[in-house]
C-alpha cells in the first residue's frame, strides 16, 4: 500500500523543490527516491519533455537504469519542421519513436497505458524485450497535456514510464498514487524547463553575455552601460553574387560559414552581439585592452582557418564557397537596451562601431582579408604581430586611418582575397 499521507509528503515536497527552482534531473531523482521510501516499487523512471532549442528537440531524465546511459540526455529532432532545409534526421530514432508507447498514446488520445512483461507486449513495443530482459515485470506510461494556452512550441506535455521488478507487478493502488502523482512532478519539471530554456533562447537570439544580462533584469530601455571593447565586423565576399546565382543554397550556405566563425569568436571568449545577413558585429572584453585585443585576434586566426576548412569541404561536394571579410577595432562603446518601448534590442552602438564597420568595407577595395585600425595595432603586443597597408580616408571618419593587416607569414599561409 501507498498511504495518503506518502502522497501528501512527496506532493508537498515537489511542490516546493519546484519553487527553489531544483533542476529537472535533481526533481526526477528526488521524486523517485523519495517514492520509493514510501513504499511505491518503482524500479526505473524516465521523464521526457520537449523544449525550444535549436538543435535538440527535447530533454530526457532517467533514474535507476543502467548506469552505462547518462541520467540526462538531449535528444535530436523526430520530424522535420517545415521551412527546415539542413536538417539531417536519424532515419532509427524516428523508427524507435513511431514503434514506442508515447507514440501510440498521442495517436489515441490515451493518458495512461499499462503492460505486463509478455511476449504479447514485445510483440507490440520493441522497447518492451530490454525491460523484460533487464528483470522488470510491469511497464507504466503517463502522458500530462498541457492545455493550449500553455504550450510553447513543440512543449505540449510531459511523458513519464514507470517500471517495477516486483514480482506482482504494480497493483492497482500503487496505479492510483502514480497518478496522483506524477502530473505535480510534471508541473514541477516543465517550471524548471522553461526557466531553462528562456536562458537558451535569450542566449541564442541575444548572445551569451547580452542574454544573461537580459535574464538578470537589465531590460529597461536606455539603460546602457559605456564599456572598453574589441569591435568585430566581418561580412562574406561575393554574398550577393551567390544569392542571385544559387538562392536555394543561401541558407546552408550561411549556416556553415556562420558556425565557424561564430565558434572561433565563442573559443576566445567574444560574444556575438547580431548577426544581419551575411554579416557578424561581436565584441570581446577583458581586465585591459590587451587582453581584449590578443583575444580578437586570435579569434580572427581560427576564424580564417575554420573558413579554409570548409572552404575545401564545400567545394569538394560541388556547393558554393566564399571567404571572410573581417574589420577590427578597438574603443569605447554603449552597451545595452535601444529601440521603441515596443520593440528593443539588446546591442552595442558608437563611433567605434561605425569605425569597425568602414573598415571592414574596406577589405574590398584594399584588397586584404582582414584589415585592422590603428588603434588596435597601438596596443601593447599588437604591432610586432601586424603589418601595415597604408593609410586611407574611412566613409564618414574625419582623418585618414593607417590599417594594418595579420603578418601572414607568422600566420603560416599567404592571404586569401
């Protein structure tokens, strides 16, 4: 038996983890331990909720499997949404899924289904041979709906099974105390997955440092703070030639130069702070421009190398490849919320990021991959590095610049263009 009192305990306690804001992993592991305690002969849980990521399609959390399977598990996409047009899917998972309870339940309507360990049962879901082989003698699967109102994206619900080893299996009692249950562990896991994956989108839509400034309150309009910066303003040669010869590869084509050059940036700790078009604007900070400065360029250094990379790869599978166009500079910056009380956004804005931005145009007519101001080059460490290419009159800048590029030659190759 389950007493209401077990019920009570592990309710109330749910419900407060859920309010201290415990991860879903530590609500998962706490719930069943817990139960477990009071008597419910839970030998193995899994929780799975999806959520609003990029990338993955959802999280699931495990508790007394085999300990060779991670207790948490991001998981790829089952479906291709429409407009996708890269999305490579695993042709297995999506056959696991369609042969799996959770899918039977969506397709049915069900909110909980019941097997015992039977050569029947395997025959129905695959998924039931492993349970039965690792010992366990009954299967139980929970599906929670969200209503309408509160489902954001493809998070509709959550799904939960339960397995015993006990040799009568679940009774009915310990049936009815999963299902009073399990919909307050629900509510307590979707909290922390949408605490979690408002950091993801503010982190993937804003950038890593403007989103968790974002995330901390700093969300009044014209509140920006003045701040020392490495500007990065890079932009990809021959953009619009392709977009008129190749449109249908626009999109992947902006994908894969976007991941390498976003990852070096990343490496050394800048922070992408927009991306428009083919363009990329990112800053790098530190305790003092010199560090700022070595950052972005070694950023720079493993931007153009992951470029050349994929370069070879894409002309090697017959698709449209291009190089990068990087402008760097270094000055003083706001930084923060601007816009309409409708519509904000979270950027960097100054005389500096106009520098950065004319600089960068002039990659094309000096004909240099990268092109870098004199302010930069004046920091502590960054001349020996740097070779000048003249001085020049920027668009919209009073005196004429001295620009300088990377010393190719300690690089290791000789430049792009």
């Amino acid at each position: 038996m389950f007493a209401q009192d077990g019920i009570d305990t592990l309710s109330a306690w749910l419900a407060k983890s859920g309010l201290r804001g415990e991860s879903e992993a530590a609500l998962v592991s706490g719930f069943c331990e817990r139960a477990v305690a009071a008597g419910l002969p839970i030998s193995r849980g899994l929780v799975i909720i999806d959520t609003l990521h990029p990338v993955y399609e959802g999280r699931l959390f495990r508790w007394g499997h085999d300990p060779s399977q991670p207790a948490v598990q991001e998981y790829g996409r089952t479906s291709s949404p429409a407009g996708a047009s890269d999305l490579h899917l695993s042709p297995d998972a999506e056959a696991r899924w369609r042969t799996s309870p959770f899918f039977r339940m969506l397709q049915t309507g069900e909110g909980l289904l019941r097997r015992s360990m039977t050569a029947e049962s395997e025959a129905e879901f695959p998924v039931i041979r492993d349970y039965r082989a690792a010992g366990m003698t009954e299967y139980v699967a929970i599906i929670n709906r969200f209503a309408p109102e509160g489902t954001i994206g493809e998070m509709d619900c959550v799904y939960s099974s339960w397995l015993t080893s006990r040799d009568d299996g679940f009774s009915d009692a310990h049936i009815a105390a999963l299902e009073r249950l399990v919909p307050t562990l629900a509510l307590a896991v979707k909290t922390a997955a949408l605490t979690r994956m408002a950091a993801t989108l503010m982190e993937t839509y804003l950038g890593r440092d403007a989103g968790r400034r974002v995330l901390s309150g700093r969300i009044m309009r014209g509140v920006a703070d003045r701040i020392d910066a490495v500007i990065w303003f890079s932009d990809l040669r021959g953009f619009t030639r392709i977009t008129d010869s190749a449109p249908e590869q626009v999109i992947p084509l902006l994908n894969d130069y976007a991941q390498a050059i976003v990852s070096a940036i990343h490496a050394h700790g800048g922070d992408v702070v927009k991306l428009i078009g083919d363009g990329i604007v990112a800053i790098f900070t530190g305790s003092d421009r010199a560090h700022a400065c070595a950052a972005g360029l070694a950023a720079a250094m493993e931007a153009r190398s992951k470029v050349a990379a994929l370069k070879v790869r894409r002309a090697g599978d017959g698709l449209p490849v291009t190089d990068m166009y990087l402008g760097l500079h270094v000055g003083r910056v706001f930084y923060g919320n601007i816009g309409s009380t409708e519509r904000l956004d979270f950027t960097v804005v100054g005389p500096a990021v106009n520098e950065a931005s004319r600089i960068a145009t002039m990659c094309r007519s000096v004909e240099q991959p990268v092109l870098i101001s004199e302010a930069f080059a004046n920091v502590d460490g960054m001349r020996e590095r740097l070779v000048s290419v003249g001085r020049y009159a920027l668009r919209g800048v009073a005196q004429p610049q001295e620009l300088f590029t990377l010393d190719f030659f300690q690089e290791g190759r000789a430049p792009s263009v």
